[in-house]
C-alpha cells in the first residue's frame, strides 16, 4: 500500500501453518517510528522495486532473558542498518538502534545482555568492501556499548553469517568471497 515491495515475518506453528504475520511497516506505524525510521531516510531501488528495509535476518528468543522474552524477534534490516527488538505479544519495539553497524545482516543471542551482528561495514558511499572490511559487532545491553571483532580479517559486502560452535570459536561466512574463517 506504500508502494514499494513490503517486508514482514510469517510464522508457522508446529504443523507448519501461518500462525503470524508482521509486516514491517506496521510495525514501525504502530510504534510511531515509520516517519522517522523510512522517510528520514534514503530508499534503495533493486530489481524487484523500491526495497526500504531490506529484511534478512529474523531471530527469535527462544528464553526470557533480563533484556528480552521468550518470543521477542530480532529483525536485522540492512538498508536501514537497523536491528531492531519486537515484542509480538503485545506489538512494541522494545528496542532499535540504526549503526554503528552498516548493512548488516545475521543476529545472535550470546548471552544475556549481548546480542552480535554481522556488521558488513558498508553503505552506498563506502569504499569496496574488500578494502572497508566487515567484522562481528557485539551491541551490550546492560551499558549500551558496542565492540567490534574481526576488523581487516574477513570482508562481505551484501551477505554474512557468524555462528558461535561448542567449543567457543566463531565460524564466519564472509559470503561474498565464499571464505569461512
């Protein structure tokens, strides 16, 4: 109804049918973000049309945490460098900060107050991202600070993906350049 293509979560129950479906722009409405999130802000134009968001990445708390619900949904919207809390219970953003990622892409809980982003550390006015380099940023609830690890090491401009293994290391998908560190 805006006229450009929609985002928005679908979720499924156990037997796999629609049991939710959030779309982004109403959710950013009913929290009085829609004004300031997309229309202070530059629309992106892809193949498929107008693309504000850009939502790739949906990951829900599977636990209450002492900054989260069992339930909330992190939503990574790279053409924003938005990640951004959803409470579906009772529809509030709980949180949401733009940057200091940049066109960010994967989410994940690490513990308790620290969630980490795949931060592809790129805009439109960047430099290649093989010579900007991306790297993991750990956003901390608790104090609201944000660590990077991995600058210089790996580089992914559009895609991305970390993954915490058993044993405590840090598997990166620098997508783009099909290299796994």
């Amino acid at each position: 109804k805006y006229g450009f293509r929609e985002d928005a979560v679908l979720c499924l129950d156990e037997d796999g049918k629609k049991s939710h479906f959030y779309s982004i722009s109403d959710i950013l409405t009913e929290n009085d973000l829609f004004e300031r999130l997309l229309a202070a802000t530059p629309e992106f134009l892809t193949a498929y049309g107008e693309n504000p968001y850009h939502l790739n990445d949906v990951l829900p708390a599977t636990q209450d945490g002492q900054f989260r619900r069992k339930g909330d949904l992190f939503l990574s919207m790279r053409n924003k460098s938005l990640v951004m809390q959803y409470r579906p219970q009772d529809g509030s953003v709980v949180w949401h900060q733009q940057g200091p990622w940049l066109n960010q892409h994967d989410i994940n809980i690490v513990n308790d107050s620290v969630i980490s982003v795949f931060n592809n550390n790129v805009s439109r006015l960047s430099k290649a991202p093989w010579e900007a380099g991306s790297n993991i940023a750990y956003f901390n609830f608790a104090d609201g600070s944000t660590e990077f690890l991995g600058q210089g090491l790996f580089a992914s401009g559009t895609e991305g993906r970390q993954t915490l293994t058993v044993d405590d290391y840090i598997l990166v998908e620098a997508t783009d350049t099909s290299v796994y560190l």
